[in-house]
C-alpha cells in the first residue's frame, strides 16, 4: 500500500508533461505551509498530445527528474503525488440525499451520504481521480460549508466526480513501477495549477484555470472555493511550433526558439521591419538562413491562438460553466507568450492574468524563478497534499473511491450495520 510521505515525512511531487517532467520535494510543515528541499526536471519526449507513446523514454525522464530532485537532499524517493497528466478527463456531478428526520447531522450522517453518492458513480473501467463533495444543502438551505451539528429533515450532497480512462492510467502506471516509485494519489492537472496559483478569493467567485502546455490545454473551474469542472483539450504549444516549422521549412527546435523568443500575439508597427533569422532545415545553418518579418510569424500565432480560446469558450458554455468564470488565469509553459492575456481576453471576454505560484514555501526559491510556469503543477501538489491529503477535515475530503469497488461495498456494509 503506497504511503502519502516519505521517509522523514518528505511529500514528492511530480508532474510527468509532454515536454518535461518535474519533481519537487518538501517537508509539510502545516496546512499552508511545507519546506521546499528540492527540484529537478528533465526533457520528456515520452508523451505526445496527453499520451505515453514511448514507454521507455518516459521511465528515463521520471528517473532523472527524481534523481536531479534527490540529490538537494540526498534522499531516496519511493512514494509520490503525481498529477494525471495523460488520457482526458471527465467531470461529472452525482448527487444524493439523506433522510434525517429531525435529528442533528452526525460525522456517520456524512459519511453515510458520501458513500450513497458515490455509488451512483456509474460503473465503467474509467478511474475516478477525485470525488469532491461540493455543496451540502439542508432542506432549504444552500451551500452549507460544513452540515455537522445542524438540525433538519433531509441532508443533500453534490458531489463532482472528476474520472480518466482506464488505459492512460495504466500506463503511467506502468512507468512508475518501472522507475522504482509507488504513486499515492493521481491529480487532475488543472487541480493541481489551481491549488498553485489561485487566491481564495477567485476560487469563491468563480474563476477558470487555464493550464497551457506542450501537448494539451487543461481546464478547471474552481467556484465556492471548490472545483466543479475539468477537461483537458488536446491542444498545446506543439502546434505553434509545428506551424511556424512547417510555414517557414525550419526544423521543430529552431522554430521552437523561434516562438518563445519572437512570438506575441500582439500586433506592433515595428514588426514589419524587425526582420528574424531563421535557418532552412537540413542546410547548414549557418549559411542557410532567410529573414522572416516579426510581423509574419505574429501573424502565423495569432489565429491558433484565437482557435484555442474559442474552443475553450464553446466547451464551456456547452457545459454550462461559462456564465460563472468571472476571472481566467493562464498557466503552463504557454502562458509565457507575449499578448496571450490580452488575446485570450479579447476572445473571452473575461479579465484573464498570469498565474503566480502562491508563495506558501519557504526556500521556494530552490525553483528558479523563470521555471515557475513549469513547476506550477508541482507546487499546486506540494499544497493540495498539505491541504487536502493531510488535513482536511473529513465532511469536505475528496474521497477517491471507484463505484462499486471493494471499498466502497465495504464502507456502505459497515454504515448499514454500525
Ligand atoms: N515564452 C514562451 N512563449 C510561448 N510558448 C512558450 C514560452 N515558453 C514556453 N512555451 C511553451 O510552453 C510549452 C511547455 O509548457 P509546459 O512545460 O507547461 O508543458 P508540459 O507540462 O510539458 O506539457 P503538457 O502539460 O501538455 O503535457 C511548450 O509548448 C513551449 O513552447
Ligand atoms: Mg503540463
């Protein structure tokens, strides 16, 4: 059985992306506050567009971000919490009520409702990452923040269920058993980035994080302090580069520098005449090179860019949680473009920022500051560990337990018979 910690109480977080792979340590220290003691990465050319395509290749990053992560401290790590970063993911809500008649709400009240709610999960090979209890409601009374203790008839429990299919997972599986780690709790990755770099205002209000990566675009809507949708899209930076490869007969790493250095999505006068080298592949770089116009390559970002916000806007609007994102914040290797917040507001129109990591941590400067969009899965685990997996009080836990597995059979036998 996989242990949340380490030994020495280190938490491990690790973040298996298309481009990369990233491990951060810490020592929790209380509910928002853990020690950073190290952080490594390494390239990933294992995972194309939120899938393992080449198993090995995705074992050796994971051993060497753990080692670079390991040797700030020399320990060894076993154990970790790893964000679900492959295959889709799915959001759904089940909801269940209890009859009370009259009577206080008890701890076994909740826990009887929980365990009810989640077997309407319905039954597939999919995995349920995170059931996270969303609203309580007591007769007429809405959005309890915690039931215990209260009087009434009839106790009500929204629950979000967040799954991923079943063939993804057991590949990262896989991949952890073959780096020699056992992996406690898989997080949605957009949990895990709102966790990083939400205040708790915005996740009261209504507020969706936008995850950008290499290979897909991770979504989560966070509203009453809670996150009530996920979705990733497979969509990421990969096409940018593969479009201005294609465009202008570069190879995928020039066309790479070329947009994290001269892509924007903004226009600007001076881009007609800032002229940008650009070796021809397979010439000798040094001699074959054409000059390309800023403006050009601007104008090559600019509509993915819209296409990509479009999709996002369609999707939730068609699952109804448009209307409550009040705020967007970017995150993810793509949030680094010059002109997505104001592109991606335009498209929206929503206030849309950058997400900061929230400074929880002490010696957080372990991660360098320009690798903060990279690790900022990380961090968001570092903190729903400390939060979530070590402390939260349990009428709010998000209970990951498949419908119908053992668990929850037993857990409902031992309800009905307590
Ligand atoms: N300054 C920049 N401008 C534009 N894009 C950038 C910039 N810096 C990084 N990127 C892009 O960010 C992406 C990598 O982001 P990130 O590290 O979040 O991805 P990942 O986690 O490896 O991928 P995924 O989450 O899709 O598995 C790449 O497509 C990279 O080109
Ligand atoms: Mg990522």
């Amino acid at each position: 059985m996989a242990r949340v910690l380490n030994d020495n109480n280190l938490i491990a977080a690790l973040d298996i992306g298309t481009s990369k792979t990233c491990c951060v340590l810490a020592y929790p220290v209380n509910e928002d506050k853990a020690v950073v003691v190290g952080a490594g990465s390494h390239q990933n050319t294992g995972v194309k567009k939120s899938e393992i395509v080449d198993l090995a290749a995705t074992v050796d990053s994971v051993r060497h971000a753990v080692a670079n992560a390991e040797s700030f401290i020399n320990e060894r790590i076993k154990t970790v919490v790893a964000t679900a970063c492959v295959g889709s993911l799915n959001s759904m809500i089940v909801q269940d009520k209890l009859d009370l008649g009259g009577t206080e709400v008890s701890q076994s009240d909740v826990n009887r409702l929980t365990a009810n709610a989640q077997a309407k999960i319905p039954v597939t090979p999919d995995e349920v990452l995170h059931c996270i209890p969303i609203d309580y409601s007591l007769d007429s009374r809405h959005s309890i923040a915690d039931p215990r203790g209260l009087s009434g008839n009839t106790l009500f429990l929204s629950m979000h269920v967040v799954t991923t299919p079943p063939y993804p997972v057991r590949d990262m599986n896989t991949a952890f058993e073959q780096s020699h780690l056992s992996c406690f709790k898989k997080v949605a990755s957009p949990y895990a980035a709102g966790y990083a770099c939400l205040t708790r205002e915005e996740k009261k209000q209504g507020t969706a994080v936008i995850d950008l990566g290499a290979g897909s675009t991770g979504i989560g809507v966070f509203y009453e302090d809670q996150l009530v949708y996920a979705a990733r899209i497979p969509f990421g930076g990969d096409i940018l580069t593969k479009d201005i490869a294609t465009l202008f007969k570069t190879s995928l790493d020039n066309a790479e520098r070329v947009k994290t250095l001269h892509g924007s999505t903004l226009p600007s006068a001076t881009y007609e005449q800032e002229e940008i080298p650009i070796p021809l592949i397979g010439e000798d770089e040094n001699v074959s090179l054409i000059r390309v116009p800023r403006a050009r390559i601007v104008a090559a970002i600019v509509p993915r860019i819209e296409e990509l916000f479009e999709k996002i806007k369609v999707l939730l609007e068609q699952t109804g949680f448009f209307d409550i994102c009040l705020n967007f914040v970017l995150t993810g290797g793509g949030a680094q473009l010059h002109g997505i917040n104001e592109k991606a507001a335009a498209v929206l129109g929503r206030n849309v920022r950058t997400g900061h990591p929230v400074r929880l941590f002490d010696k957080q400067e372990i991660i360098p500051p320009h690798a903060h969009q990279s690790y900022m899965n990380c961090i968001g685990m570092l903190r729903y560990t400390t939060r979530v997996l070590l402390n939260t009080p349990t009428h709010q836990r998000d209970i990951t337990a498949p419908a119908g597995n053992k668990f929850v059979r037993f857990f409902r036998w031992f309800l009905d018979n307590s």
